[in-house]
C-alpha cells in the first residue's frame, strides 16, 4: 500500500511584536514630565533626577548622554546655563541650555561625596565601566514611564531626546529652531524625526468640521 505524504505541518511561531507598540518612540506629555520627576525626586535617588532632567533639556541621543562628563556641565564649582557637546553620530556640536531646574539637580548630584574624582557626570556603578551604558540607559527609562503607568513599549530613549524638541515645535511652529536644538544636518531628517506632515494634518483635520 502506497505511502501518503502528508503536508509538513510548520509549528506557530509567536510574533516578536505581538502587544507590543512598534515604531517611533512618544515624546512625554508636560504632566508625564512632572509626574516622574516628583517621582524620582520623592525616592531621593539624586543621579536618577539629574540624568532625567539633563535628558529632557540637553535633547541628546542616549550615547552621547550617557558620555556626558562633568567638565561638559560644571565650571569653576559652577553649573552652565548653556552647554556644547560633539555629537558621535555627526561629529558636529550642539548646543542646549540647562534650565533652573536642571541645574539645580546636576549641583545636588556632581557635589555629592560618591563624585569626587569621578570624570563622567553619570559613572557606572560597575567598575570595568567609567560610565552607565545605552543599555542601562535605556532600562532607566523603561522603570520610569512603567513608574507613572505608561506603556514601556511605547516610549524609550529617544522619547526623552523627542520630550522639549516636540513641546517646543507645538508651542512655535519653528522647525529650524528644532533641528538646531537636534544637532540635525537636514531640515528633513527634523520633519521626519517629529513626525510633523501627519501631526499637522491632523490638526489641520480636527479643525474642519462639514
């Protein structure tokens, strides 16, 4: 009696991204911004304070965040109010102010006694490492949206690189001021990095009532 050959059966594989949110990272909101700062700031962990403010203002990517050294943002035992780094990705400088906020909280943090002789503003605390890693970086992040009852999968680094330069091309419409503040070598890479053309649309769109 001849053999059947039966179909070769492939086993289910589970999707990779299955419930989770793919795609560019959400800035945080004003009140998310608030929310986890009185959160980081009621625990008391003055690194966690510092780093999160500094991302917020200084707009940078997550690895040249992390690299940030102290002589980058202090001077003289005196905190900038404006500060310029060479970017990895572009080897070009960028510039970002440090609000009052933030640098009261770098003040808090570089003068505590744990960073003395300490050349990076965010060490690591492992010692074959001179500073916190993107890795490390970006599970901070995660604890912190988790933290307000966010979704981690929605937002990540480039959330925090995305939080003012977002708020502020909402608040001015001023797109060449935003790729500035981005360290962008291209008004497009801003439009697309924003999202802008949908978010305007849409604005445009709920305006429009027939």
């Amino acid at each position: 009696m001849p053999r059947v050959q039966l179909p070769a059966v492939t086993p289910k594989r589970k999707t990779w991204n299955k419930g989770r949110i793919i795609g560019q990272k959400r800035p945080l909101l004003p009140k998310q911004v608030w929310a986890i700062r009185t959160r980081l700031e009621i625990t008391g962990n003055l690194r966690d304070v510092a780093l999160f403010n500094v991302a917020i203002d200084s707009k940078l990517r997550g690895c040249d965040l992390v690299r940030l050294k102290v002589t980058d943002l202090v001077t003289a035992d005196r905190v900038r109010e404006r500060a310029s780094v060479i970017q990895s990705k572009t080897n070009r400088p960028v510039q970002f102010e440090l609000t009052e906020n933030t640098r009261e909280s770098i003040e808090n943090w570089v003068f505590m006694p744990e960073m003395i002789g300490c050349g990076f503003m965010f060490p690591s605390r492992l010692h074959d490492r001179p500073h916190i890693s993107t890795r490390q970086y970006g599970r901070l992040v995660r604890d912190w949206v988790t933290a307000i009852g966010l979704e981690p999968s929605g937002y990540g680094t480039h959330s925090m690189r995305r939080t003012k330069a977002a708020e502020i091309y909402r608040k001015t419409g001023n797109l060449r001021a935003v790729q500035l503040l981005l360290g962008h070598t291209k008004v497009d890479s801003t439009v697309r990095y924003l999202g802008v053309e949908l978010e305007d649309a849409l604005s445009i769109s709920e305006k429009i009532d027939i």
